[in-house]
C-alpha cells in the first residue's frame, strides 16, 4: 500500500484543517466539563468528521 501525503489524504478525507480540528478537539473538553447533552456531542461529531 501506497503511503499519502498530508496534501492527498485532505482529499481523501475530505479535507483535513488543522486549526479547524484543534478548535473542534478544543470544543470536545468543554462538552465533557459542562456535561453535554446527546445533541450536542451529535453535533460535535459532525463538525469531527467535517474537520479532522
């Protein structure tokens, strides 16, 4: 198997952000220290896979 490059996997991923992920990784500690409901953490999961 062909090892990518960070450029190819952006595009294979959909398109990795690193200040976007940090930022959503960042939103994750304070839904854990709030107690986040289902909803949120749903949309959090969205913004993950949109981002990281």
């Amino acid at each position: 198997m062909k090892k990518l490059e960070l450029s190819q996997m952006m595009c294979v991923l959909g398109g990795y952000r690193a200040s976007e992920c940090k930022a959503v990784q960042a939103l994750a500690a304070e839904l854990s220290e709030k107690m986040a409901t289902d909803e949120e953490w749903d949309e959090w999961c969205e913004l993950y896979d949109k981002y990281c």
